[in-house]
C-alpha cells in the first residue's frame, strides 16, 4: 500500500486546503484539489505499470523512450469521484472510463447502512489493469461493492484501488473480503470512523463540497 503523505510533498498542500474549512467553501478549488491529488497519485502509480522501449523520431534524429505499453481503464464512483477521476484522466490521458453510481441506503438508524448501486457504464476491461478511484475510502464497503459490480463485467489482470483519504478499518475491510489481485494507493490515511462511518479528521462531504448538497430523499 502507497501513502503518499507518508513522505514530504507537495501533496500535503492539496490535502490541507480540501480540508480546511473557510478554503473548502470555495467549490471550484476543491473539486481543482481533488483533481491535483489525483495527479500526483497518478505519477506514483505509473511507476508500478509496465514501460517498453519505442522509438520516436525528433526533428534531428530518431531516439528510443520508455513508454507505457498499456494505459489502465479508469474508473470512478461517482458524484464525488467525478473530479477525482479527471485528475487521473489529466495524466493517463489515453486511457478508456467507467463510471459507477453508489449510495449509501441508511436502514433502522444512520449509522447501520447498506451499499447500493444504481448505474454502471463500463468499457472493455478482460486482462486490462483497472484504476478504481474514489476519494473518500471510509468503510470500504462501496469498493468492495463496486469491485463485485466490475467483475461481472469481465475479468481484469490487476485492481489499483485509488482513494484522496482511507481510514485504517476501510483497508481492513478490504483485506478481509477481498481475495482478487489488487494494490492500493491513497493520499492519506486518516485516524478513524466515527459513529456515522464518517472520516475522522476527514474533510465532510465531498460530494457536496464538489456539487452542493444534495436531496436525502
């Protein structure tokens, strides 16, 4: 597992105004903070895919490069994943998406839950690397929902599970349930959930810090 704030970076910038609260407010510039987070977690997960040597002509000769041999298709949970995801567009600028929608459907009380999905547009994905991006990474529960959803859609080489944020009961909830090939990547891991399965520090919601708040009916 990748923690990028493990490290020094300019990352910390990005994770400090979307989550500080008079900055937040301004919607352009945290769902701009969202795409600049994922960027940077798109250059650390280029590292890992693979590269093959091409030859490319320039204006005074031809030179070999390192190229990569297969862009991964991306794909997001949305709303809040939605800037999340052009960030990883902006790097991986030729690869294919998807786009799942996801809900939380609260039962007795709001702290007992259940993951729904209620739209899924896919490309191709048989032997592809997927990159599952979603910002807030707090129960784990729709990942692992959206990894079932996926998989019967076709059968991928590798899972590169991408979060802004992850708590360390959503990484343990995946471990348990998950039994596919996959590598996780997130921005920072944060200390806990609280009773309402929300992250703590945390940043809210970011789905409505992207798009407004929305109808709970």
């Amino acid at each position: 597992m990748f923690i990028a704030n493990k490290e020094n970076s300019i990352l910390n910038h990005f994770l400090a105004e979307l989550r500080e609260v008079d900055i937040q407010k301004d919607r352009q510039r945290f769902r701009r903070n969202l795409e600049r987070v994922a960027e940077v977690l798109a250059y650390e997960i280029s590292k890992t895919l693979y590269f093959q040597t091409r030859e490319i002509q320039t204006p005074l000769q031809k030179t070999a490069i390192q190229l990569l041999h297969d862009f991964p298709v991306i794909i997001s949970v949305m709303r809040a994943g939605l800037p999340f995801h052009q960030g990883f567009l902006n790097i991986f600028d030729h690869s294919d998406s998807g786009f799942l929608g996801a809900y939380r459907k609260h039962n007795d009380t709001d702290d007992d839950f259940s993951i729904f999905l209620g739209y899924q547009a896919l490309p191709p994905i048989d032997s592809k690397i997927v990159l599952l991006v979603d910002p807030m990474l707090a129960t784990g529960k729709s990942m692992v929902r959206a990894i079932e959803s996926i998989l019967q859609a076709g059968s991928p080489e590798h899972f590169i599970l991408a979060s802004a944020i992850a708590t360390p009961e959503a990484v343990a909830y995946l471990e348990k349930n998950l039994t596919i090939n996959y590598s996780v990547f997130i921005g920072a891991m944060d200390e806990r959930l609280n009773d309402k399965a929300y992250i703590l520090p945390g940043l809210g919601d970011a789905g409505d810090l992207s798009f407004g708040n929305k109808n709970e009916h």
